[in-house]
C-alpha cells in the first residue's frame, strides 16, 4: 500500500493577473517555481494547513477565496494530493522566511514555468478573477504603448481593435471611418460585416450624428439598428475625434449578450479613443 501525502498550495494573486511563485533554493526542485504551501498536519483541515503554512513561509495572512484544482502525483514510494487554493493576501509583507527567492509572475510568464501542470486552466482562471475595471486598466496601458508614436491610421485601428477583442472577449470589435460622407468598414476583429453605413443610419451613424458614446443594452429595441449578424444583442459605438474636433471614425463593438456595456465601458473606450489619432 503506498503511503498518501496530503499537501496545499497557495496560488495567490494580485488582482491583475500575476500569481506570487517561490523557489525553494535546495534540493531535486531548487531551479523550479512553484507555489507555496506544505503538509497537511494530522488534526488540520486543508485551509487551515494552508493559513499556517503561509505564515510560517511568509509570515502573510491570506483570504482564500476558493479551491482551484487538486492535482495528484503518483510516485514509486508514495501518492500525493496536492489542493489549491486561489488566494489573495489580507496582511503580511510576504517575508521569505523558507525559500531561496519569491517573485510575481505574469500570466505570460505562467505559460513558460516548468512544472505547472498545464491542465489546471489557470491562465483563464488568472484572468477571471480580474474585475471588468481591472481588465480595462490594463488594456489601457497596453493601448497606450502599442500607439504611442504610431502615425499609420490603419495599423493603429487594426492593433487597438484586436487588443480590446482579445483582453474582453467580445463578439465584434472594430473602426468604421467616415469617407466620402459615410461610414466605411475599417480594420475589425470578428465576422464579417457591413461595408457601409450612412450618416445618422443605425447605432454607427447616430453616434456620429450626434458626436456622442450610444450604448444600445438590446439592439431590438433600438430603432434602425443595422443587423450586421443576427447574433449581435447589445452595442457600444464611440466616436473617434480629430484633433480638430471632426468626427473620424467610430469604435463598434458588439456582444452576443444583452445589457453588456455599461458606465465602465463608455469611460474607458473614451479614453481609448482619444489615444487613437487619426
Ligand atoms: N450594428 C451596427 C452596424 C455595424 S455592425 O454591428 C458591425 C449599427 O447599427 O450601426
């Protein structure tokens, strides 16, 4: 009969998709990163193996928010269940007290780290526990180094586009521009759609028409909304400005869902759209 070790893990974050990794210094694994935790003491639940054991590695007391993945090992001598808990800190100064050296990983990073077993989902797991406002701050500061300096209106559109599409996940996302007394399709990520759309013609044209965000919670209630795919439930448009005051251009995006954008999205594609200068 092969003895069973019961062990916890701490993967805790920070809220903005980095996860906190130790390395142990000593040992077959010294060169690994890995989460920190230990042994399950006979009489201890795991949460509070894990609260103890943080502590004494870290001296920083942590808010578990929940259990993870249970990871098994199978080994000659023994089995072992390792749980773990996606955590935050509540105090501490995570003072290394056990390990060799400690750092906070991206979820970039994450994808390359050795031993982490690929299975666990926990980049998506990293991801979904970052708020919307979370998100978006985030996006903006990618936004804003992905333009700064940028003079080519296309590649400017085509990166703000699939940067916001890829950090949010919506359904579309992409530029109409005014040409010629009208809306022309400009760089979008997502199914097709329609090439051209009028001045004051759909949730597009109304946004220009009036220089003003429109946030559309159902796209069948919205009197002359252009179905580009019937798919599309919900809608923000934001006008895109010259630097002369001229509408240019206008950010479409769409959502499979209803009631999907609110306040936080109005005011950070705002501020998105003021960093693209057409
Ligand atoms: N629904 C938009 C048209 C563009 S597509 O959604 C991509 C509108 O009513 O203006």
């Amino acid at each position: 009969m092969r003895k069973q070790i019961n062990v916890v893990a701490a993967i805790i974050h920070d809220g903005e998709g980095r996860v906190f990794a130790t390395q142990r210094g000593y040992g077959e694994w010294k060169d690994y990163w890995e989460f920190p935790g230990g042994k399950i003491e006979p009489g201890e639940c795991a949460e509070e193996a894990l609260r103890r054991e943080i502590w004494e590695e870290l001296e920083t007391r942590i808010v578990i928010e929940r259990l993870e993945a249970t990871v098994e090992y199978d080994y000659p001598k023994f089995h072992l269940t390792m749980r773990c808990y996606l955590c935050r800190i509540e105090s501490g100064s995570l003072t290394l007290k056990e390990h060799e050296a400690a750092r906070w990983l991206s979820m970039r990073e994450l994808e390359s780290v050795g031993w982490l077993p690929a299975d666990w989902g926990l980049v998506k797991t990293l991801k979904d526990t970052m708020n919307k406002e979370e998100r978006y701050r985030l996006l903006t500061k990618q936004i804003r180094a992905l333009t700064d300096g940028e003079t080519d209106a296309v590649a400017v559109m085509a990166n703000v586009c699939a940067a916001i599409h890829g950090a949010m996940g919506f359904f579309w996302t992409g530029f109409y521009r005014v040409k010629e007394g009208a809306l022309l399709l400009g760089p979008f990520q997502g199914p097709v759609a329609c090439t051209h759309i009028g001045f004051g013609c759909g949730v597009c044209g109304t946004a220009w028409e009036r220089r003003e965000t429109m946030v559309v919670p159902d796209v069948e209630q919205f009197p002359g909304h252009i179905a580009c795919s019937s798919q599309s439930r919900s809608e923000i448009v934001v006008p895109v400005f010259s630097r002369e005051g001229e509408v240019v251009a206008v950010l479409d995006i769409d959502s499979k869902e209803r009631s999907t954008f609110d306040d936080i999205d109005r005011r950070y594609l705002e501020e998105i759209c003021r960093m693209v200068k057409l």
